[in-house]
C-alpha cells in the first residue's frame, strides 16, 4: 500500500515536471510559472512543484542547457518559500 502511495506521489510530480517544462520560458520569473502550474495543477503545494522543477532541471540540463538556469532559480525559490 505504501509502494502504491509513493508511485502516485511520483507520477504527480512528473505530470508537475511536464507543465513546467511547457510553461517555462527564459527570463519568466518563478512566481509567474509557480502562478502558472498551480493554474494546471491546483492541489499541488510548493513542495511539490519545488521537487517537480528539480526534476525538470535534471532532466533538462543534457538536452537543453538553456532551460536549466530558470528551471533551477524556480526550484531553489520555491523552496526557500517554503511549503505555503
């Protein structure tokens, strides 16, 4: 059952990693893309996206260096904000 909650959990947070990677545009600042996914994923809390945007840097710093800076600064703003 545990297992079960954490795949769902994870799955969430890639579907957040997705929206941010199409949302994301050079120079946008965190807010405005935090303001932007929560749009599209309404129940996910800071933590979440925090945790999606570092996965979306992860992923996105081999296939597009570009991205990464503003995917980063979101996901290291967002967690200095904390889980609000």
């Amino acid at each position: 059952m545990e297992q079960r909650i954490q795949e769902k959990k994870l799955r969430e947070i890639e579907r957040i990693a997705e929206t941010i990677k199409e949302l994301a545009t050079p120079q946008m600042q965190p807010k405005a893309l935090i303001d932007a996914v929560k749009n599209r994923h309404p129940e996910a809390s800071k933590k979440e996206i925090a945790r999606a945007a570092f996965l979306s840097v992860i992923l996105s710093a081999e296939y597009s260096p570009e991205d990464t800076q503003a995917l980063h600064d979101l996901a290291v703003e967002t967690r200095e904000e904390g889980d609000g």
